[in-house]
C-alpha cells in the first residue's frame, strides 16, 4: 500500500514537472506574461504562478483549458512522444531507394521512413507514414533494392501473391 501510493506520488510530480517545464517553454516562447498566459487559459495570474512553482496542481478541467488556450494536445503540452515524432516527420528526408520488383515489372521510389513503396514520384509526402519528402538527391544517388512480389505485396490489398 505504502509503494503504491509512493508510486503515485510520484508520478504526480512527473507530471507536474513536465507541465511546468512545458508551460514554461510557450511562455518563452509564445513571449507571453503570466498574466496574459493566465487571459489566454481563462484562470488568475495567480494560480498561472502557483501551476509553474509547482504549487498548484491542475484539475483535469483546468488541464483541458491549457490545452485549449495554448491550443496543444494534452501530449503536446506535457512534452510527450507523438509531438516529437510529428515534428520529426516534419522534417524533410531524402529519397535515396529505389525498390524494384522484377516480377511485376515494378520500380518504386521508396518512403526512406516506413520503407513503404511510393506511388508517385515527386509528392511530397508519403502516403502512409506522412513523412515530408524530397528528391533532389532521387536520381543522383538512389540505389536500388530488388525486391520479390511477395515483399512488395505485403500489407497491401493485393491478393495475387504468389506470381512466380
Ligand atoms: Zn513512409
């Protein structure tokens, strides 16, 4: 019982550790007062300084307004996962890949995150995975992987799998 409510404890501080940093961060950057952080989120300066000091400890309807107001998910705002990996697939890679497929007479760009095989060369970001793509290096330096029709067709809506 002790551990667990340790447990607790500490994640709860967790927590408000990366709210604050986080909080911290908009207002830096966003160069906003606490005061006009606090307008924006709909609450007192007061309670603004006390949720960054620590002291405070938002209710999950107040939460909710800090996402709102500050216009970030909840992971966004506690600096979590998915904001980084939006933002890494926001920068552009280069398509270096070209996979060919000789049985099916195919030859594809290739998505340099997922590995998928692009449709069109030239778009701009890949179809399943949404990462931002460039091509300036595309035809200078691709290499090229042969592939089996099989790979290819996997997680597809094909069903003429076995070709060969
Ligand atoms: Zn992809």
């Amino acid at each position: 019982m002790l551990d667990a409510s340790s447990d607790r404890k500490r994640v709860f501080s967790m927590f408000l550790d990366a709210l604050s940093t986080a909080l911290l961060q908009i207002c830096n950057e966003e160069n906003l007062s606490y005061e006009a952080a606090a307008e924006k989120v709909g609450c007192s300066p007061e309670f603004f300084g006390r949720i960054i000091r620590k002291r405070s400890s938002p209710t999950i309807t107040y939460f909710e307004r800090l996402c709102r107001g500050f216009e970030r998910t909840p992971n966004q705002l506690l600096g979590i996962s998915d904001s980084v990996d939006e933002l890494l697939h926001r920068i552009p890679m280069c398509v270096t890949k070209m996979r060919v497929i000789p049985a099916a007479n195919l030859a594809n760009p290739v998505c340099p995150r997922c590995n998928c095989s692009l449709e069109r060369e030239y778009q701009a970001f890949c179809d399943r995975c949404g990462q931002h793509l460039l091509w300036c290096r595309f035809y200078r330096e691709s290499s090229i992987i042969i592939s089996s029709s099989q790979e290819y067709n996997e997680g597809s809506a094909t069903n003429s799998s076995n070709s060969r």
